[in-house]
C-alpha cells in the first residue's frame, strides 16, 4: 500500500517497448512483413527541447555581450546551430547567430566576425525576408553605403516593432551618418 491508501500494481506492459508510436508501427510492420529490413526513423525534436536550446543559446549569448568570455560564445553558437539542425528554417535563430557574431565586433577585428555575422543575417533573410533581425544585423555591419545601412535599418525597425535591437539601428545610422 502507498501513502495515499492506494494499492500500486504492477505495470502489465512494461515489457513492451517504451518509444511509443515508432515502436508499434515497427512491430506491425514486422507482423505483416518480417523479412523486410527495418524503416529508417527520423530523429525529431519536440517543440519544447527546441524552445530550450534556442533559450540556452539565447542565455549564454547575452553572457557572452555581458562578459566577454569565449566559451560563452562557444555554447551560444553550439546550442543555436542544434536548434538549426532539427529546424532548418528558423530565421530568427539564423540572425540570432548573426548578432552573436556581430557581438564580437569589440573584441576582434571585423574581418573576422564581419563575414560570419552577414552570412547568418543574409540566411536568415533568405528564409524569411521581413526577419527584424536579419536586417538589423545587416544595418549595424554596413560601414560604407549610409543609404543601405538606414535602408536596412528601417527595414528591421518596421519588422520587428517590439525589438529593442532593432529599434535602435535607424538611430544609431543616423547618428552616424552626420
């Protein structure tokens, strides 16, 4: 008897396996057809680990604005680039890693981190063009042409309406741009 004044019995499945619907369609599979080799199962990740990599990545990059330090980026990009593997067409976690990039504009020269941040900031406008900030990114990296830094800017501002991130390029091109 448990503490409740319940009796606990025994589990009559426990032999069977534990994985659910794969399983049982393997095991029918068998059934109707044993000779045939097993079907390839694809490896999916629930929404809510996908939420949890993109909030460690998240977490570890904003240690690493904070900081500084190396293995903070380090563990930002690996938990982003899981996120990515498992969910290809994420745009805002493809500029995610563009702004961790970019984030390194204070500690490096921006021959290294310029390439990388606009690789991902382009990625992520390739999945979905009215990604915030993917034009952000693209906003802060531009140096030379003040017209398309404002243009993308603006772009990224009317985007992402509720991103401090974003908000704050037009001003900061404008500001530059005098």
């Amino acid at each position: 008897m448990s503490k409740t004044g319940l009796r606990l019995q025994s589990n009559a499945w426990s032999g069977l396996p534990q994985n659910g619907a794969g399983d049982a369609a393997e095991g029918i599979r068998q059934a109707i057809c044993p000779a045939a080799d097993s079907l390839p199962t694809a490896k999916t990740v629930s929404h809510v680990e996908l939420d949890l990599r993109l909030h460690r990545g998240l977490y570890h990059s904003t240690l690493y604005v904070n900081r500084g330090r190396k293995e903070d980026f380090e563990a930002a990009a690996e938990a982003f680039g899981r996120v990515l593997e498992a969910a290809p067409r994420r745009a805002d976690v493809a500029a995610e890693l563009g702004r961790l990039h970019l984030a390194r504009f204070g500690s490096a020269p921006p021959e290294e981190f310029a390439p990388a941040a606009r690789k991902w900031a382009l990625q992520a406008l390739d999945i979905d063009p009215r990604c915030a900030r993917g034009w952000a990114v693209l906003a802060a990296l531009e140096t030379v042409d003040y017209r398309r830094k404002l243009e993308c800017a603006l772009r990224g501002a009317a985007f992402g309406e509720r991103d401090a991130f974003c908000q704050a390029q037009p001003s900061l091109a404008i500001g530059r741009s005098s």
